[in-house]
C-alpha cells in the first residue's frame, strides 16, 4: 500500500516540506470548473451528480498535486437531507426555509438522509477509484460535514449572518430546544461521516465556521460537546481515520478544543499567531494551516514572505499546510501553482 505523506503527518510525522492541500481548493477559482458549473446549472445540482463532483473533486490535482483530495460537497447537504428546504441564490448564496424555535423541528426527519445524500457517497468511492486511475495512489481522499452550531447557525438564520442575533436568541431563550436541534444535526452528522468512511474517505474534517462567535460558555456547549459526541463515534467505528477539527475563530479557545474534543490535528484560522500554536498546540497533536487567502490572492513576494514564516514557524512539529479559510474566487490558478513551489522547496 502507498504510504499517504497526509494521513502519516496527521498520525504525527514531521516533514521537511510537509504536505499541502487548500480549503476551496476545489472551485471558482479554476476556469475548468466554471466550464463544468455551466453545464450543471445550479451549484446542489453538481453537488448531487456524482460525475460532475468527482470531476470537481479532481480538477485541482491535477493541476498542482496536492497530498489531499477533499470531497465536492458542502456542509448544507446535512440540513436538506434532513428535509430543509435549500437553494444557492446566485450573488447571495445559500437561502433555508429557517427553523426559528423548537416548533419548527418537526419540519426535519431522517428518514430520507440517505436517499438525498447517496449521490455523495458514490462520489467518495468514485473518488478513490478515479485517483488510482489518475496515477494519484499516494494522495488522500478527506471527507467532511459542517459542525453542529456551524450549520444549525444557517439553519436558523435561513442563511448566512453576520450578527447570528436569530440563532444565539434562540439557544440563549430556549436551551433545551436548541440543544434538540444540535442533537438532530450531531446524530445526522456523524451516520454522514460513517458512510463518507464507508465509501473510501481517509480522513474526516468538521468544519465549524462561526465557532468565533460564541462566548466561552457557549462555545463550551454548542462547540464542544457535539464535536466530542461526534469524534468519539467516529473513531469508535473507525479508529484509524483521522479527524481534523477546524474551530474558526475560536482564538485561545482553541487550547481548550485542541485538548478536550478528541480530534487527531486542529486546522489554524489566519489570525492564529502560529509561534503561539507551534508552543501550545503542536505539542498536543498536529496542526493545519494557516495562510490568509489574500496572500494567496496577491501572490508574488507577499505571498513567498507569509508563506515561508508559516513554514518556519511550525516546522518544529508535525504540520499539513493549508490556508487559514477558503481560496478566494478571484485568486490566479498561477498563485496556487507558486504556493505548491514554496512548499515543495521548489522555488
């Protein structure tokens, strides 16, 4: 078997020039997949055609070899498996028919989960199939789902916030109902990360987006402990995948989720100071991360001079680079493929 550069640095090797792979690393950014978007109309509907997905998924590899694949997915697909209705307004993204108190639960049943999500699952095993295919055995294949307080956050704003006043209200005025809806999402979650497992994925992210926006407290609650539930099943039933949990903007919470959740590495937002994390996170468990997407937009000397600090600074320790959010629709295919260079020591 070829051994992964990835799953070896979340298992806690230390490389020279450790292995990379992007958030969005599939997307906008690649005139190859607008072609593709073109021709599968609206964004779910690529989502849940394995084809298209797969094709997605592989785009980015080829051009610049990262050490991971991650699924063609987004953390949505939990809330409209689950019956919400969903649609992605062009120039507005994601719209939910919003779930505003406990009443509203009874929109959401499980009963279809599968049926809605299969075509997820089938491009996860096409994935490993076509990799292979492609020449790309030494490449991972990471899952992932949205964290429970990131997606019931647009579950109940009915999409996406800036103040989060709706969602924070209703678990500040109603706990024990709130708490239904993040258990809903957690059972839901973690059977979708299992299957995800089952069909081929290597490794697992939880993504939890809007972690930064809840008081200690809370995020002890809403963040924690659903993450903990999550990590524990997930790893009870598959104790060799790895799970990466992403708390962003969690700042110096991120010790406490680093330290209590389970998880095997921690993705760095950007404005994680990375001396801090190589001092008080690297020696936990291994770190992912965390260069500003505008660095990457502009590329050039900015990007060479942010990436080789970050480079520096944690290479103490066993470290996957990433960015510290998603790539930029607007970012040059080239600045990628200088990025890969940096951290390949090739330029």
């Amino acid at each position: 078997m070829t051994e992964k550069k990835f799953i070896k640095a979340l298992q806690g090797t230390r490389y020279e020039q450790p292995p990379f792979w992007l958030m969005r690393q599939a997307g906008r950014y690649l005139p190859e997949y607008r072609e593709l978007r073109a021709k599968a109309g609206g964004f779910l509907d690529m989502v849940y055609n394995s084809e298209f997905a797969t094709e997605v998924t592989m785009q980015p590899l080829r051009r610049f070899g990262m050490d991971a694949a991650i699924l063609f997915s987004d953390i949505l697909v939990i809330p409209h498996a689950l019956g919400q209705k969903l649609e992605f307004v062009a120039g507005e993204g994601p719209k939910l028919d919003a779930i505003e108190n406990a009443e509203g639960l009874v929109k959401l049943s499980e009963g279809n989960v599968d049926k809605v999500l299969q075509p997820v699952y089938d491009t996860v095993k096409n994935l490993r199939s076509q990799m292979v295919q492609e020449g790309m055995a030494g490449t991972a294949l990471i899952g992932f789902a949205g964290a429970p307080w990131t997606v019931a956050t647009y579950m109940v704003e009915g999409g996406g916030s800036k103040t989060f006043e709706k969602v924070k209200a209703f678990a500040y005025r109603d706990p024990v109902g709130f708490a239904q809806l993040i258990d809903i999402v957690t059972e839901a979650t973690i059977h979708y990360l299992k299957k995800q497992i089952e069909a081929g994925a290597e490794a697992i992210q939880i993504f939890d987006s809007w972690a930064g926006v809840l008081d200690q407290d809370q995020f002890a609650q809403w963040v924690m402990v659903p993450t903990i539930k999550i990590v524990n099943a997930v790893k009870t039933a598959y104790p060799d995948v790895p799970v990466i949990g992403f708390p962003k903007g969690a700042g110096i919470l991120y010790e406490s989720y680093a330290q209590n959740t389970g998880v095997d590495a921690i993705g760095l937002d950007t404005q994680v100071p990375t001396k801090w994390a190589a001092e008080v996170l690297q020696p936990e468990l291994p770190v992912q991360g965390n260069l500003d997407p505008v660095a990457l937009l502009v590329g050039g000397d900015a990007l060479e001079k942010e990436a080789r600090r970050i480079l520096e600074d944690l290479s103490e320790g066993p470290y996957v680079f990433n960015l510290g959010h998603g790539v930029i629709k607007e970012t040059p295919p080239e600045h990628v493929g200088q990025l890969a260079k940096i951290i390949r020591g090739e330029a």
